[in-house]
C-alpha cells in the first residue's frame, strides 16, 4: 500500500507539473509562481515515484513527504478559499481538486506507513555511529 500510494503520489505530481509547465492553462496565478510551483511538482514526482520503488522506503523521508502533502493540501484549500491569487472559476475549482487530491495521498500514505510498521517492512533506522 505503501509503495503503490508513494507511485500514485508521484505521477499525479509529475504529470501535474508536466501540465502546468507546458500547457500553463489560465487559472489567475502569476505566470512566475505558476512555472515555479509546475517545476517543482515535475522534480518532487520524480523523486516520490522513485522513493516508491525501494524495497523498503526510509521512513523517515515517508514522513517528511506526509507533513508536505499535508501542508500543501491546507495551502491550497487556503489559496482558494482566501483568494490569495486572483484565480479564474477553472483555477480554482483545480486548486481545491489538486489540495484535497494531496490530502488523499497523505492519508493513503500514513496508512501504507503504519501497515510496513505492523509488518516490519520498513527501513530500520541508521546507526549514527561513524566507526
């Protein structure tokens, strides 16, 4: 559940930044923050989609990637919500779209986390120790 929630995660971020990159579709964001925010999700989707083929992810990074998603939802509800840009009808119905579809992600992450945690899949952690 895990790996298939951290793939799904990535390619929908992927094809997202994909989306918002070359197509730029108008939704009254700033030009700069709109590539900005496209090329980040290109490089976040890559990174999440791979993390999702290992073995066994690192937990930690897991967690990581659950706070985000969990920021980046409630952001982009608030971005909507407090018309922090001025976005078209198609923009912000695509913002709310996007911020509950990452919420989703972090809930079917969480879940994959604690199911490795039963299980003992997860990466035990790394000795701190040098020698």
């Amino acid at each position: 559940m895990l790996k298939f929630a951290l793939k799904l995660d990535g390619v929908a971020s992927f094809a997202l930044g994909l989306l918002t990159v070359l197509i730029r579709p108008e939704v009254g964001m700033p030009v700069g923050w709109q590539l900005g925010l496209g090329l980040f999700c290109v490089f976040y989707g890559v990174g999440v989609f791979t993390l999702g083929t290992r073995a066994n992810p690192d937990r930690r990074i897991v967690l990581l990637i659950i706070i985000g998603n969990l920021v980046w939802g409630a952001d982009s509800i608030l971005t909507a919500e407090l018309k922090w840009f001025p976005l078209t009808g198609v923009g912000t119905a695509l913002v709310l779209a996007q911020g509950l579809a990452v919420i989703g992600f972090a809930v079917l992450q969480f879940i994959g986390l604690r199911a490795a945690s039963a299980t003992g899949r997860e990466t035990p952690p790394r000795s701190r120790s040098l020698a």
